[in-house]
C-alpha cells in the first residue's frame, strides 16, 4: 500500500500544474464624435511606469477595440495613443478574481492653440530634430506649406507650435501614420520625383469643448470605476497646475511668486483614503494625496500624513512606485532617529525592483551629503550590481559614478561650441588664462530659473576680464532662450544652443545627466567645484574662494 501512494504521489507531482487563468482586457477606444480614430495603440506599463518604456505595445484595430491579456494580477497602468488625440491612460488595479475586464475610453483631441502665427515643421530630412525645425510658409488662405525633396518614395513629418505644449504632433495632410514612440504619429505622405508639397489645414482641425474629456466608462466594474475617478482628480489638478504655471510663466518670465493651491482635490483624496470601501483605492488616494506639495505652493511636507499613510501601506505595497521620490520623506516621519532603518524595510519587503532601487538610491543620497565615503562605494556597488538595469536609476549611478571625469581637481574636457547670436567660437583653449562658469540649464526647467537671481547677482559681481558665465541652453529651439532673454531675466552673458540636448555630444562629455549642472573651471582648465558648491548662496561663497581678488570694482 504505501508503495503503490508513493507511485501515485510521484505521478501527481509529475502533472502539469493548471495554469493560472490570464485575465482578459476588452477595451474599446472612440474620439468624442463616436468614431474610432485613424490610427490607436495600447501601452501596458506597471503602475508609476512611462509610456515610453512599455511592458507591451497592442495596435487597436479599425474599429478602435482591442484585447488585452494580462498573466498575472497587480497595479498596471494602460495608455492610450492615438493619432489626433491627447494622451490618455486609466489605471488597472487587477485582481485574480477578475477574469475579463471591459470599458470603453473616449479620448480628448489635442489642445490645439487658437491662433497659428508661425508653424515648424519636421521629418525624415533632419531625423525630426527639434534644433533644427523649420518654418512653413504662411498662406493668404491661412495654410501652411512647406516643401521638400528627398530621395524616397514617401516622407514622413511632424509639427510643433500648433499646439499648447512642446508637443510634434501629425499634420492635417496624410497617406497614412506611424506611431512615434512617445505618445504622438508622425504623418506619411507620398513623393512625386522625389518632391513633397506639404499642406497644413489649421480649419481641419477638430476642437472639442467637452471638458470631462478623456472619459472612461467601465462595464460592472466599480472598484476600477473608483481607482479610475481618484487618478483623474489627481491628474486634471496637475494639468490644471501645469497650465496656469506655463501661462504665468509666459507673462513673466518665470515662476517667482507663482501661487497654486488644491483645496478640494486635498478634501477628497484625503476623504477616499479613510472612506473607500477598497483598500487599493484607498492607497491610490494616499500616495496621490502626498505628491501634492510638489504642486501646491501652500503646503508643507510636514502638513502631509506620512506616519498614516505607511500604516496603511506598509512597506510591501506595489502603490509605492508611483511616488519613489517620497520615500525618504515617510521614512523621516516614521522613524525621525533612524529612518534608514524604514528604507531598508523597503528594499527587503517590497516586490518591485524600481521601490527596492530608489530606497536604496535615497540612502546613497543620505550617505553622499554626509560625505561618508566608504559607505557610498558599498550602496553604489550594490545598486550597479543588482539594480544597474532599472532605468528610473541610471541618473544616480552615472551621478554617483567613482570613475566620473566631471569632478573637481580633473581636467575639463576638451570642447568647441560657437555662440548663439554670433559667429564667436569658444573652446578650452580660447578659455585658458580665465576663470569661467559653464552653466547647463533650459527655460522648462524649474530650478534652473530658479537659480537665476544667484547667477545675476555673481554675474554683476564677477564680471570682468578674468571671468566668463557661459550659459549652454537644452531648450527645444534657439527662441525659446531669445524669449525668455526678453522678460524678466536678461542673462548678460555667453549663451550655447545645444542641438539633440541630453542626447548631445556636448552632454556626454560633461556628463549632463539632470540640469541645473554649473562647472566651474580654472585658468590651467582644471574643474574647480560642481553642481552643489555653485547653487543657491554657495555660488558667490564659491567664486568669492576662487576669485575673491577678481571682484568687479
């Protein structure tokens, strides 16, 4: 007998395993006229992941439906692209329980401008670099042309300025689209002898005013329904925010005195978060509620609920990748003496490798600031070792990088770059016998305008024939630099126009992985101090180390 169950066992451990169910995603996809658009794609991400680094990518088909298996269950997020159309995405907080999952997602048109007084376009002819976009002549009729020859029997092209936003977006004139790989199409058109004459029809454009737009309805499926209504809240308030900041922006120059408050969007997260009969609904609201000193000028870090958040979350929960960055901010709050001790619960306790990372990151942080060095080398090697594929990442290991060439005491290394406004070219050599401050920033970036007061006010101070401030720009054109010069903020000094930005020859050599990044270079080319001894009050305290006898009188 105890033969024979022995066999029996054996047999059924010889079995396949019934494999778990997928659970099936129906999807249906329509723009605010009922149709389907021209052209649509789905893209599955982790929850707190990009469109731009998709787990899969699914082509809808002419009737905007499309079917969507998922293996396993867990917080997901699907965007949603589509030619003539903003980009939209609905979170997907799945369940092993549910096995097919169904809505359908009415998508909002591009915010298109109301007025076009100048269109650019770009293409197969300059690999659709935004540095060198060119204008489309404007017509008595109010098109635009433009016309190109090339050596194929199709081209394809985008263009900016037609929206709000620095958005390349299809035209009105197209044979058929390609999706792009971030979130927009390109238009194709066909060549005759090798000529294309492209049109824009600013009047074939389609504004909707439906202001509920993106609008997702889920079919028997209110818990979904519930995470759906708590991320829209959180994202219609950003891009409220975003808005009102890009307008204010516009009209002065910069950010200085920007006043931007979410009083109700606060009230209700914070009611979700203690009423939702969902937990994973409940933690959404949480991790959303938290973000919202990074947008709302009136609140405090400290005026947000850390302590009751990590108790409803705990350590494990996947929801943490939405926000990774407040990491250490709960950590501080949780355990004021030692919040290391509540990082290192993150990397042991939580499943997705992008928390695990950036617990670890903030601890090298940590460690870099208090400048214990042995520990650095031991975070830095561990989070090369089993983290080095993690894209949210890589900024930290090349920031962190022991074999880095952007240190004080190396040589800068060698550059030539011609100055904007004028045929001057300036290099390393043309610099040697000067002391001069490299400063990489873009009118978009927020802390880089930031730092303008400091650079005006060490500019003045340090002006002279041993001292030169050369600001190298990572803006999308030229004039977007010239406008921003116009308003508030003049930048009497050297400016660059970097081409391809981060992904510029210019950024490689100098290691721009983030901006502001200032560098401060000696007479013999010897770099002198980086990024946080020459932001904020330490510029001057900086210069005046190295260049105290220069002042200007």
């Amino acid at each position: 007998m105890m033969k024979r169950i022995s066999s029996f066992l054996l047999m059924a451990c010889l079995l396949p395993l019934p494999a778990l169910a997928a659970i099936e995603i129906h999807g249906h996809i329509k723009t605010a006229t009922g149709q389907a658009p021209a052209l649509a794609h789905v893209h599955l991400t982790e929850i707190g992941g990009t469109y731009l680094r998709p787990m899969r990518t699914l082509q809808a088909d002419r009737s905007g439906d499309f079917t969507l298996e998922i293996a396993k269950p867990g917080p997901y997020l699907l965007w949603v692209t589509a030619v003539d159309h903003h980009l939209a995405s609905v979170p997907l907080l799945l369940e092993q329980a549910e096995e097919r999952v169904e809505f359908t997602m009415t998508l909002a048109p591009y915010p298109y401008k109301e007025a076009f007084d100048e269109v650019k376009i770009i293409g197969d002819w300059n690999n659709f670099d935004f540095g060198t976009a060119e204008t489309m002549q404007k017509q008595p009729d109010g098109t635009f042309t433009y016309d190109v020859s090339i050596d194929a029997d199709t081209v394809a092209y985008q263009l900016l300025g037609i929206t709000v936003g620095e958005r390349s977006i299809n035209g009105t004139m197209s044979e058929r689209f390609v999706y792009d790989g971030g979130g927009d199409y390109r238009s194709v058109v066909k060549t005759e002898h090798g000529h294309a004459h492209i049109v824009f029809q600013p009047q074939k454009l389609y504004r909707a005013k439906d202001v509920t737009l993106p609008r997702v309805a889920f079919k028997d499926n209110e818990r979904l329904a519930a995470a759906y209504r708590v991320y829209r809240l959180f994202i219609d308030g950003v891009e409220k925010f975003q808005r009102a900041a890009a307008t204010y922006h516009d009209v002065h120059g910069d950010l200085t005195g920007f006043k931007f408050d979410f009083p109700a969007i606060r009230s209700e997260l914070e009611q979700t978060m203690h009423e939702s009969p969902y937990r994973e609904v409940r933690e959404l609201a949480a991790v959303y509620l938290v973000e919202l000193p990074l947008y709302d000028t009136k609140l405090r870090p400290s005026d947000m609920p850390y302590r009751e958040m990590f108790e409803l979350l705990g350590p494990a929960s996947p929801m943490w990748a939405i926000a990774p960055t407040y990491l250490v901010s709960t950590a501080s709050a949780v355990d004021k003496e030692h919040p290391e001790t509540i990082l290192q619960q993150f990397v042991d306790q939580n499943p997705d490798r992008r928390v695990q990372a950036a617990a670890l990151s903030t601890m090298l942080g940590r460690a870099a600031h208090q400048k214990d060095t042995s520990r650095v080398h031991e975070l830095y090697a561990r989070l090369k070792t089993e983290y080095g594929d993690v894209e949210e990442i890589k900024y930290v290991l090349q920031r962190y990088d022991p074999d880095r060439h952007i240190l004080a005491g190396k040589p800068v290394p060698p550059f030539e770059v011609k100055l904007m406004g004028s045929d001057e070219v300036v290099s390393n050599k043309t610099l040697l016998g000067k002391y001069y401050l490299l400063d990489f920033w873009a009118t978009w970036c927020g802390p880089c305008v930031a730092e303008m007061g400091n650079l005006h006010a060490a500019y003045e101070k340090f002006k002279g024939s041993n001292f030169e401030l050369i600001s190298f720009s990572f803006d999308g054109s030229p004039e977007k630099v010239a406008k921003f010069r116009q308003k508030k903020w003049r930048m009497p000094w050297k400016h660059v126009f970097v081409g391809g930005g981060f992904d510029s020859d210019i950024a490689k050599r100098f290691e721009v992985f983030g901006i502001p990044k200032p560098i401060l270079v000696g007479p013999d080319g010897t770099i002198l101090a980086v990024e946080g001894d020459l932001r904020g009050e330490n510029l001057e305290q900086t210069l005046t180390r190295f260049l105290g006898s220069h002042a200007s009188k």
